[in-house]
C-alpha cells in the first residue's frame, strides 16, 4: 500500500505546475485528513511492537513523500520568483506617494487582547515561557510518551540537543505548577510551531490555553467557562455551544467545543478542553486526590477568521499593505467588556 502512495505522489509533484497545484499535493498526501493520519488513528489499537512497525514504515514514506516535494517547491519557487521580476518590475526612480497614514493593530493583536479581557473576567492571569523546549515539558510531563502518536500529529519541529520549537503553550503550565503552588487560574498566551502550511494551517501561529487547578473543580465549571467566554468574544448571546467527546493525552475526559451562530446550520469546531489528566498533575508533584482541574486550548487566528470574516489563516502573515488596511484596527480602541470589545 506505501509503495502504491508514493508512486501516486510522485506523479502528482511531477505535473505540479505551481507552488498551489504543490501545495494541495502536500495537503492530500501529508495533511490532517490524508491516508497517513487515517494510519496513525489504528496504531493505538495495534500491539506495541506493531505499532512500532508501522510508526517507522509510516514516517519513512512520508519522508521520502517531503523531499520529493522540498525538490519539485524549490524549482518552482525559482521559475515563480523569475515571473514575479518580470511582472511587477518597477521604475524605482519615480518618486514615491507620500504618507500620513498612521500605524494600526494587526488582527491577530487586536483579537489576543479581546480574548485577554474576557478571561480577565473569569479572573485569569498571564503567564509566559519559552518558544523552544525541553522534550519533557514539551511532551512528557503532558502524559505523551515517547511512542505517542500526538508527538506525530504535532508535526514538530525539532532542534539540536533534544529541544523542539514548542508545538502548543501547554509548557507553560507544566512550568507555572512546577515553580508555584495552588490553586491556579491563569491563561498563557503566546506563539506555537509546527510543520504544516495550508488555508488553515501556518508554521507559526497563536495560542492561548488556560488552566484552572483547585479542590473539588468538575467539569461543570469548564463548561461555564467555555460558554460564557465565547459569547463574551463574539458579543453574541444566541450562540449555540456543543461538547463532544474528544481525546487529549493530558486531560480525561477530553472534549471538542463546536460552535453554531448567526442562524447557521453549521457546527464550527473552536477549541479542545478536558479535565486534567491525574498523570499530569503527579508530574508537577500536586497530589490528584486533593486537587483537580481543567484546561483549555484555542487559536487565535482561528476566533480571529470567524469573528472577523477572514477565509485565509496565511494571508495574517503576507504582509500585504491591501490586506492591512482592510483588516486593520486603530491603536486607540482599546477593547474592554464594559465599552466593547470590537469598534
């Protein structure tokens, strides 16, 4: 079946006339929805030395798949960037349009603060830590061993000395309940990495997750949370909110938050959350038997693209001026709950 896969892929990157035609390739044969990942999903159901098996048949061929396509992209960014000079030469001696335009908050800041302002409410502080991490705090301490196929989904990107580029600010917790003591309720904003690019999809992109550690906290209280924090950013009160049951290694039970607004027919998947796995807690050395709690992830670009009608999460980091001034915001509305959040 792998060898049926590659050959498949190769012909599609040989007639890949351009970095979009590549790039649906790259989608179809790597992507979140590609045979691949429908492999990964049986893994857990195999024995370990099978599940060993198949992982490293699986990530062999997706290698081989990759550096077929790193080629076929590398010749075609070359004959692209030769028609681009082509096309958008310009005449630098012409003097320039001058500007009094002032700067503005790109979408992505200005949607961070509403968010930060809403958890503010449910009285959540900030906490930060480091883009590259340790393995341990990065999988680890999180309950995802070293043969966990979530360490496959993250599509990590690795660096020298066993450190990776961080794949979600969950760190941040392990670090906040390793150095202080609880309860805790605080949320960590802050950028993520990971190796895949498409409409939905950035190597880099914005997270924020929250986690609130106590006695006697149920799964009662996320819901509340959840809730009322996505009608507060939305500044919608008919949203409609479902859970379903999901699965997160560092929380059980784990859930999927879908969303329904505007009278749509349509559920929206929004973010993951789940009670807090008690393996985690032992990791940071907090006793599960005394305290419990939950946690919580979202992107920001994706709560940005909803609330603000835009259809491509690479279009927030092109920097096209065109773009900007669309979707821009002024630096003097600030948003609060009690003014507003969105001018």
């Amino acid at each position: 079946m792998f060898q049926s896969i590659i050959t498949e892929a190769k012909k599609k990157i040989l007639l890949s006339n351009n970095s979009n035609e590549l790039q649906q390739v790259k989608v179809e044969f790597l992507g979140k929805q590609s045979s691949f990942n429908q492999e990964m999903k049986k893994i857990s159901n195999l024995a370990p030395e099978e599940r060993k098996l198949l992982g490293q048949q699986i990530n062999q061929v997706k290698e081989q798949i990759q550096i077929l396509i790193e080629e076929k992209q590398s010749l075609l960014e070359e004959k692209e960037q030769l028609e681009r000079f082509v096309k958008e030469k310009l005449d630098l001696t012409i003097p320039s349009i001058p500007t009094t335009r002032a700067g503005s908050i790109h979408p992505i800041t200005q949607a961070m603060e509403e968010l930060i302002q809403v958890f503010s409410k449910f009285g959540f502080v900030i906490k930060e830590g480091p883009n590259i991490e340790s393995d341990w705090y990065n999988f680890t301490a999180l309950n995802i061993d070293e043969n966990h196929p979530a360490r496959q989904m993250h599509d990590t990107f690795y660096l020298k000395g066993g450190h990776v580029l961080r794949t979600h600010t969950s760190p941040i917790q392990i670090r906040t309940m390793l150095n202080e003591k609880p309860p805790f309720r605080f949320i960590a904003p802050g950028r993520t990495y990971r190796s895949d690019s498409d409409m939905t999809h950035t190597p880099m992109f914005h997270q924020i997750e929250g986690m609130v550690i106590d006695k006697n906290i149920h799964f009662g209280h996320l819901k509340y949370v959840i809730t009322e924090f996505i009608k507060d950013f939305f500044e919608q009160t008919n949203i409609e909110v479902q859970f379903r049951p999901s699965f997160f290694p560092f929380t059980e039970p784990s859930a999927e938050v879908d969303i329904r607004m505007n009278g749509s027919d349509k559920w929206l998947e929004v973010l993951g959350c789940g009670m807090v796995h008690p393996h985690v807690l032992k990791n940071v050395n907090i006793d599960p038997d005394i305290y419990q709690g939950f946690a919580f992830g979202l992107g920001i670009e994706r709560f940005a693209m909803l609330k603000y009608g835009i259809k491509d999460l690479r279009q927030f980091f092109e920097g096209d001026l065109r773009w900007l001034k669309h979707y821009n915001f002024s630096a003097f509305d600030i948003p609060t709950l009690a003014g507003g959040l969105t001018k």
